[in-house]
C-alpha cells in the first residue's frame, strides 16, 4: 500500500489455482457468485463507517459506504 496527493495505491499477489476461481459475470455492485479481493477503509476507527471496495475475478467491481444503520452502494 502506498500513497501520495491524488490516489491510494493498493497491490496484491493472490494465491489460488485458476480453475478453482469461481466468475460469475454480474452488473456493477452485484456480489453475484466470484471471488474477490476487497478493501475497507474505517477513517474514523469507530467500527461503524466504513468504505469497501471489492474487485471479483469476473473482472466486476463493487464499492460501498457502510454506517450502522444502512449500506448506500456508488454508481
């Protein structure tokens, strides 16, 4: 992880045998049936507003703001 003034960076190597990976291909911000690599980013260390980002296997990504009482998902 590494960042500067305009972006977070964020690599991963991910272990896992090819034909295991499951990818079903849904719309944008539907988990579906994939795997994924996700992120959650709590600035407020408080255990109740969160950040995610996910990106499957099925090349989908999905991002979210989660607070205590509702998940809102970006467009």
């Amino acid at each position: 992880m590494a960042y500067d003034d305009t972006a977070i960076y964020i690599g991963a190597h991910l272990y896992d045998i090819s034909e295991d990976i499951m990818k079903q291909f849904t719309q944008r911000d539907n988990l579906g049936q994939a795997d994924y690599f996700g992120i959650i980013f709590n600035p407020n260390n408080d255990v109740q507003n969160n950040t995610d980002f996910f990106v499957f296997s099925s090349g989908t990504q999905a991002d979210e703001v989660k607070t205590s009482t509702n998940v809102e998902y970006f467009s």
